[in-house]
C-alpha cells in the first residue's frame, strides 16, 4: 500500500473512531455530574452529625442513576458500532 493509501485508511479510522466517541456525550456528561453530585449529597455524612438521612438515600439514588446512564451508553455504543462496522471502502 502507498504511503498515500496508509494515510487515507489512517484518516477514515480517526474519524470513524471521532464519531463513535462522540455518540451519547450529553448522556455521558449527565451520568458523570450526577454521580458527582450524588456524592456531594452522601459525603458530608460521614462529616457532619446532622446530616439527614434522606440525603444520604437521595444521594445514593442520583449515584446509582447516574452509573444506570453510563451503562446505557455503553450498550448503545457498542449497538450502533455493530450496526456500522468499520469499512475502509466507504
């Protein structure tokens, strides 16, 4: 193969690798923030005697949605790259 080839094959992949990482970013960012944010909500706990109870629930609920979105987004990622295998000829 000419070194043109092996650069043409090389960009095809970058951007075919650019577009399956980019599928789902809102979802990702959404799940991350939410467990950041069930977090906040839980770790005070262990630092402030007060802290309430249904916080602490609450905030392992935000935790455990937010790693359900990031489990969504695996499976609809790997889904849409069965759907769309990479070919070099497109």
């Amino acid at each position: 193969m000419t070194d043109t080839g092996e650069a043409e094959l090389l960009g095809k992949r970058v951007a075919y690798i650019d577009t399956l990482r980019g599928l789902h970013r809102r979802e990702r960012l959404i799940g991350f923030l939410m467990i950041l944010a069930g977090a906040a909500m839980v770790l005070p706990s262990r630092f402030v005697a007060g802290w309430p109870d249904q916080a602490i629930w609450v905030g392992y609920g935000v935790i455990a949605l937010g790693w359900m979105l990031f489990i969504y987004v695996i499976f609809r990622r790997a889904q849409w790259r069965r759907a769309n295998p990479f070919n070099p000829n497109v």
